[in-house]
C-alpha cells in the first residue's frame, strides 16, 4: 500500500488533518503499516460524518469514523496525552503534501496508549533515529 496516494485519495483538505500512528512509520521506511489513522479538526470531523459513508465505530465515549483501511480519529486528547489535534498539526512532518505526526509526539503518543505493540514501535523509531 502506498500511503501517500491512499491519503490523497481522500482529497482531505490541508491544515484540518494530521496523519498519526505507524503512517509515518510506513513512508520512512521503519516498519509497513495495516491501516492508516488520521485525526483531524472538529469541523472536518463533522463534514465527514455528514457525508454518511463513513462507518461510525465508539470506543473509549467517541465515535471513530472508518472506511477501507482509514480510521478518522474525533480528537487526540486522551487521559494519558494531552496534545491536541492542532498542536500535533503545527509540529507535523510534511511529506507530497501530507501531514504526519513528527517522531517525538509519534513516541509519545505511543507511550501514552500503552499498549505492547506502542512499546515495539518506539522501539523502532528510536532506531531509526538513532542511525
């Protein structure tokens, strides 16, 4: 899967969305990536579920919207992690005019979910940095 024409697909207007998770991990080269999760503002988030062909999913109290291999994320704010979409738009990584969430916050964001696969992807990451 080529992540940066999936996105563009999606035709997803610029400053209003930032692609989190292993997106970025994918196009660098650190490990291929299954899906792709994007957060992005409320006024998107509330286009797209307008839109209705957008499956709605709730976890954690939120509605996620999914559709082929996107999940759109409400907002990035969780108890462990306190960065917000815009903060973690203002310091993304530009690639072919796509946003993705830079390495820090990446690892950070990871650290926060917890979970083993977050650990193994940091992991990764401070390795791919550290080269």
């Amino acid at each position: 899967m080529n992540i940066i024409n999936k996105i563009k697909e999606l035709n997803l207007p610029e400053g209003e969305y930032v692609v989190v998770g292993s997106g970025i991990m994918d196009v660098l080269g650190i490990r291929k990536a299954s899906d792709i999760d994007i957060a992005v503002t409320p006024d998107l988030y509330n286009k797209l579920r307008k839109i209705g062909d957008w499956k709605e999913e709730e976890r954690y109290g939120l509605i996620f919207l999914k559709k082929d291999v996107f999940e759109i994320i409400p907002q990035l704010e969780w108890e462990n992690y306190s960065t917000t979409t815009k903060e973690a738009m203002s310091s993304s990584l530009t690639i072919e005019g796509i946003s993705f969430m830079n390495l820090d916050e990446l690892c950070k964001f990871k650290k926060a979910l917890g979970r083993e696969k977050d650990y193994n992807d940091i992991e990764l990451i401070k390795k791919y940095q550290n080269k």
